[in-house]
C-alpha cells in the first residue's frame, strides 16, 4: 500500500469517525442509562435477599438457620402430639351399633323397648350392653368384648349390634 492511499484512508477514517461522533456518543449515553437502571434493580434485589439489620449475607443466612432449626422443632413437637392423639383415638369409641327388639313376640309383652347396644374401637374392643324390658321389671347386661367377641354367650341381637359397630367404625375410618 502506498503513502497516498494510506493517507486518503485515515482521512476517510477520520472524516467517518467525525461525522458518526454523535451518534455513537448518543449509543454510549443509552448504554450509561441502561446500565445505571440495571444497577439500581440488582442493588434492589440484593436489598431484598439481605434480611439483616446490617444487609449482609451472613446475617441473613443466620436468621434462616435459626427460623428452619426452630420450625423443624416446631415439627417434631407437632408429630410427637400427633402421634399422641391418634394412640388415644385408637383406644376411644369409634363404633356404635344399636338394634332394638322385642324379646316377648309370643304372648305381646314389652313391644320394642329392648335393645343391645355395642361400643367399639378400631380393634373392635369394648362393650356391648342389653336390656330387657318387662313392665314389671328391667335387665341391664353388660359383656366385654376383645376383637369383637365374648367370652359370655351373645345373643344374635348382640350379634347383629356389634356388626353394626364395626360396620360404623369403617365407615369413619374412611373419612
């Protein structure tokens, strides 16, 4: 390349940077602003992530370690309830059968004021009462019941009272 050319290029160059001049400043104010919003939403992120009264990192990470260490004790303490209860709602009532009958159908005595009444829980243990109603007297029986059955002799109302209380338990062991 010769002397000549070389110069006609630097004078295009030249005469090319002058005569662009405004617009590239104009580019790099644009540049500055878009930068300078940019900065102020990341100083405003970073504001958020720093929980702490002095806006460090190590301040905030502190106070999360203390919030997850107290709320896992807050979650064992629940579980611990929890298992609690559902010990004592094994051992309460969870089905209750009654059937009443009339234990005098032949001569019309008593009509249907007789009943078994059974009281179970989830392993079916508990109780069955009966009566027995006379209008000169009133029988009250009770059996205990281990799994559903008695070592007493019961009755086929007591019977059908007790499946009545299993089938009573069920239906809230689905709720």
């Amino acid at each position: 390349m010769s002397s000549a050319s070389f110069l006609l290029w630097i004078a295009t160059a030249q005469h090319v940077a002058i005569s662009g001049a405004p617009y590239i400043a104009a580019g790099a104010l644009l540049l500055s602003f878009l930068l300078l919003i940019n900065t102020a939403l990341l100083e405003r992120r970073l504001a958020k992530l720093t929980l702490g009264r002095n806006g460090s990192f190590e301040e905030t990470i502190g106070m999360l370690l203390r919030e997850t260490k107290e709320m896992r004790e807050f979650r064992g303490e629940v579980e611990r309830y929890l298992k609690l209860v559902e010990s004592r709602l094994r051992g309460s009532v969870s089905g209750v059968g009654l059937v009443r009958f009339n234990p005098f159908s032949a001569d019309g005595q008593g009509g249907n004021q007789s009943f078994a009444a059974a009281f179970l829980d989830e392993e079916a243990n508990g109780v069955v009462l009966s009566t027995l109603y006379a209008r000169n007297h009133v029988g009250v029986y009770a059996k205990p019941l281990q799994n559903g059955t008695s070592t007493y002799e019961l009755s086929q109302e007591e019977k059908e009272a007790i499946e009545r209380a299993r089938q009573s338990s069920a239906r809230h062991k689905k709720k």
